[in-house]
C-alpha cells in the first residue's frame, strides 16, 4: 500500500477554485479586450529561460529574488521574474519579422522568491504591455492612457502618477552623486515602504547627510503639475528635452481631457536598471495602501542588451507597463467591487431521464447558439415529483444558474417548465422558443 503524502502547496503558491478562478478570467477578458482595442498584439515567451537572459540588466535585488537552478543536462536556467525582460530577448531574436512599431501585450505567469503579503505571492501574474520602436512623446502617452482606461473598464477610479529618470539623474549630477544614482534610486523606490526617516537615513549613508536633504527635497511635493515641474526643473539645472517631454505629456493629458487621473510625483523612480526615461506607478484612489496596481516606464535601450554591437536592433527604444493581476484583484476584494459567480451557465437543463441526455444536450445547443451559455445535469432525477428534482435545483443554484428547464416526458416535442431559481416560480407550457425569448 502507497504511503500517504499529504497535500499541501508551496508558501506563495496558490490554488484556484472555481469562483476565484471565474473571478480572474472575467477580469483578465476585460483587460485583454482592451489592449486589443488599442490594436495591441498578443505574444508568449518560455516560463523558462538561460540564466544569463534573465540576469543580464536585472541587478542586485532580482538576483535575490529569482528561482535559478541546474536543469538535467546541467544548464543555468531560471523561470522568467517578469515578461520585460524576456520580452527584450525576444525583440532582439525576431527584430526581422516585425513591424515597427511594433504594440504587444503579453498575459502570462511570473514568479519571485520574494517574501508574501497582502496582494504579492511568489507565482503570480503579470499583463504587459509595450511600444517597441518608436521614441515619440506619443508612445508613452498612449501607454499612459491605456493604463488608464484599462483600470477604468475594471470599474476602478486610479491615480497614475509618473516621473522622468532622466530628469532625476540631471538633478543627481548636479549634486555630485551621479555615480551613486543606482543606489540613490533603489533608496528612493522603497519611500514608499519605509517611510521618509528610514530613507534619509539610507540616503546618508550611500549621499552623506547635506546630499540626502536634497533628495528629499527633490522627491518630496510641491503642488500641481505645473508647478511641480517647474519645481524639479530648476532644481536638476533648468530646461532639458527631459523637462521638454513632460510638458508635452501635460499637454497631451489637457488636449484629452485626462489631466485628472495624472499626477507628476518626483518620488517615483523604479527600482530596475533598464528604466531610462519616463517612470510610472498606478494607485487606486479607493486604496492606495494596497501599492501600485500598474507599473513600467522607458526603457531606450534594453534589447540592445540581447544584440551584437553591429545590429539595428541596439538602439530600439521601448516603452510599456505592467498590471499586477493579483495585487489587483486583492484591492478589488477589500473595496467590494468584485462579483461573485460559482458558474458560466445561466441556464440549466434538468435531467428527467439519462437516457435523454442526447435530446437534453440538443435543447442546450439551441441556447449556446443564440449565446446563452446553458449546462445539462447529468444524473437522473427520476419522477418529476420525486425529491431528487428537487436537489438539482438546489445544485442548480449553487452553480449561480438564473433558470433552470424541465424537459416533458419527449424532451425535444413536449412543453417545458422554466423555474426561475430567486424566485422560485414556474412557468409552464413554453415553447423552447418562448424560453429563449424571455431569457434573452
């Protein structure tokens, strides 16, 4: 006899029953609904890749973080930590068979051995989105607003609030730290995390203490937009294409009529390297503890990375960001904006006689083709008066059905009984037709 193995799941990893997982595809359909509405188009790369990929820009903290081993044939492999990096090696394999610029969104699982809390697990997974070739203002406006109105069909009021790397790193050499800016900007990243005294503290000791005051200063609010960048602009010396860029954003956002859902917030810097330009996270006005929900910026020269010096595909400049569906749906959750459903049918055929399951089957086809989704039971039920009826209403209900049908002794010639499952009345004597109408 087989010894008993106990079931249990990985910390971080979780299982998906079927309300949760209904859940999440509903969610996931309106999402890729609208990046396909932008005319994005959809990709996939490998859950696993060679090491060397996956580590080649990701820096300190990803290689803490990535699940990395030896796989049989003793190679240096690593399951993907998100779908940019990946993305980029990509780019530069297939740079010849895609036209620029080239829009992709990419739906997929990610995984990080990171520790766990509200909203963060280590699978989870990711909806990317990016414009590859093309370094116009533009790009990153409409990645921008697809951020936006992504989040708005999930029925969620957001606030993006962005910045520009480039604009920082001025400021930082300004100070004299430039060489520290990687550290400086990883410190600034977890702002949000530890608090303004534990960053200055940190700021001290990678700046000194006269440069972590001027940080803090920098990063910290000034008002509107406008004067926010006025702000930070003469702080990292004065006009730049960088300063010149974000007014550009401003205008577009004006010119929509989008202003409201954008704040220019100089504290936001992503912590990865590949980020060069423009930066963005996305909070929920609802919620905002919960962290950013959606996340990306420029990242000009990435696929270079994953191309010989001579190639085109070096100075590919990029732009995209990223939905944390978990994280996500974990603030939807806490603000009761998610409906709960245990099933797809809305219909349900009861089953009179197993013998019928075939006629059943034909009356279901007849509501899936007028895109009703409709599902046979399948265990006798005996007499129409016999009790076992009566628990598959009750399993009908369960399954979150509207209606449930009562085939006649000739399922396919006889009247039907439709039994509205909230209300629990009947309606005799209807056509299949007349069913259909009503339920439509």
């Amino acid at each position: 006899m087989a010894s008993y193995i106990e079931p249990k799941i990985l910390k971080g990893f979780r299982d998906f029953l079927p309300p949760a997982e209904i859940t999440r595809r509903d969610l996931l359909e309106k999402i890729e609904a609208s990046f396909r509405s932008f005319g994005f188009l959809p990709i996939d790369t490998p859950a696993l890749e060679y090491a060397e990929i996956l580590l080649g820009k990701g820096g300190g903290e990803t290689e803490k973080q990535i699940y990395r081993f030896k796989d049989n044939g003793d190679r240096d492999v690593a399951l993907r930590f998100d779908l940019t990096v990946p993305f980029a090696r990509f780019i530069a394999q297939y740079r010849g068979e895609l036209t620029l610029p080239f829009k992709r969104y990419h739906i997929a699982k990610v995984w990080r051995g990171e520790n766990t809390q509200r909203g963060r697990y280590r699978e989870f997974t990711q909806c990317d989105f990016d414009i590859v070739g093309s370094d116009s203002p533009a790009a990153d406006f409409e990645i921008l607003l697809m951020m936006r109105n992504t989040l708005k069909a999930l029925g969620v009021d957001v606030s993006i609030r962005l910045n520009h790397r480039g604009l920082f790193n001025h400021f930082l050499n300004k100070l004299g730290v430039a060489e520290k800016s990687v550290e400086i900007l990883r410190t600034v990243d977890k702002l949000a995390k530890i608090g303004q005294d534990e960053t200055r503290k940190l700021l001290a000791e990678i700046a000194g203490e006269e440069a972590a005051e001027k940080i803090l200063q920098y990063i910290g609010s000034h008002g509107n937009f406008e004067e926010t960048l006025a702000a930070i602009t003469d702080l990292s010396g004065g006009e730049s294409p960088e300063s010149q860029r974000l007014k550009i954003l401003r205008k577009y956002m004006l010119d929509s009529g989008t202003e409201g859902s954008f704040e220019l917030d100089p504290s936001i810097t992503r912590g990865l390297d590949y980020y060069t330009g423009i930066v963005y996270e996305t909070f929920l006005k609802d919620d905002p503890a919960i962290g950013s929900v959606c996340s990306g910026g420029r990242y000009d020269n990435l696929a270079g990375l994953y191309s010989k010096p001579s190639s085109a595909t070096e100075a590919l400049t990029g732009v995209g960001s990223s939905i944390g569906l978990d994280r996500l749906i974990a603030a939807l959750e806490s603000l009761g904006k998610l409906a709960s459903r245990n099933g797809y049918a809305d219909v349900i055929i009861a089953c009179i006689k197993e013998e019928d399951a075939g006629a059943y089957q034909t009356l279901a086809g007849k509501f899936r083709e007028a895109g009703i989704p409709c599902e046979v039971l399948l265990d006798a039920a005996g007499s129409i008066e016999g009790k076992k009826l009566t628990q598959q209403f009750v399993l009908a209900e369960k399954k979150g059905a509207r209606w449930i049908i009562i085939p006649g002794a000739d399922a396919l010639k006889d009247p039907l009984t439709l039994r509205e499952l909230k209300t629990r009345q009947n309606r005799e004597g209807l056509t299949l037709e007349n069913i259909i109408d009503h339920v439509s």
